[in-house]
C-alpha cells in the first residue's frame, strides 16, 4: 500500500465518521445513552472507544503507549466526544501527511494497555486503525437506523463516487 492510499483511507474515515456523527446529533440524550447490544454499553460507550482507539494508536505512532483508554464517564455527551475526536484527527492528518512510501515499512513497537509488548509494520498499524473504525460504524449503522436516524451508506465505494 501507498502513502497516497493510506491518506485516501484517512480521508475516507472522517467522511464517514461525519455522516455517522450527523446521525448521532439527531439522538435525544436519552436515546445516545440507552444501554445497546454492544461491548461499550450503549452509542456514547461506543463512541468513546472508538475515539480512545484512535487517539490511542496515535500516541503509539508517536512512541508512547498510554496505560488506559478513555473512560466513557468523563465525557458528558456527544459534543464533549466530538469536541476531543477533532485534535486527535487533526493530529493523525499532520502524522499521516509527514510520512512517505518509506516511512510504512518502519516499524512501531509499542505496550497495549495491559503492558504486553508489540511491533508492527506501520502500514499494517495504519489499516488496523482504518479497518477498526470501520468495525465500529458498521455496528453503529444498524442501531441507528433502529432509532429512526439512518446514515447514508458509508461503502469506501460511496465516498470514492462522491468524490470523483
């Protein structure tokens, strides 16, 4: 993979991030917090991992390895998520935007939150951090259609046509 596809792929999650985060603005509080089918307890539970696993492995690009993620409790609601996920974006868009075809074979090194120690290929890190999110949406999707506040289709494909 190439450095100019790896951006295309960063470019990518934030247009799809915002098309589910558009839909998430149309939830009453009450809907945004209500426990769901999901490891994270409920929308904000969710949200909330899936911006710790983004800030998370941008720190370890950066050569450090944060203990803990962030914990669903210390964000109020959706704006308080949305207003820290806009630094870590701007971060991962300036790293993202540094690196060369060079720089993806590198490799990354790092401890997960339980102290075990790892090394990646940073291209390989990078499609885990795209593919992880796509994860996530994909299991948001439905649920938000359930509540009456469907997301347009987020396929790579959608975005590639809008974008052409």
């Amino acid at each position: 993979m190439s450095i100019s596809q790896i951006q295309k792929l960063f470019v990518y999650n934030v247009w799809a991030w915002d098309h589910v985060f558009n839909s998430v603005a149309q939830l009453d509080a009450a809907a945004y917090q209500a426990p769901q089918p999901f490891f994270w307890g409920s929308i904000h539970g969710l949200l909330v991992h899936s911006l710790a696993a983004e800030w998370i492995w941008y720190n370890r690009c950066q050569g450090h390895s944060p203990a803990s993620l962030f914990n669903p409790a210390d964000y109020a609601d959706f704006a308080a998520v949305r207003a820290t996920w806009q630094p870590v974006r701007d971060n991962w868009f300036s790293y993202v935007n540094s690196l060369t075809d060079e720089s993806l074979t590198q490799t990354i090194s790092y401890s997960n939150t339980r102290g075990d120690h790892y090394s990646l290929v940073l291209a390989d890190l990078l499609q885990h951090v795209m593919n992880h999110a796509t994860e996530h949406r994909s299991q948001l999707s439905p649920t938000l259609y359930n509540l009456g506040f469907p997301t347009p289709p987020l396929d790579y494909l959608a975005f590639c046509l809008e974008q052409s």
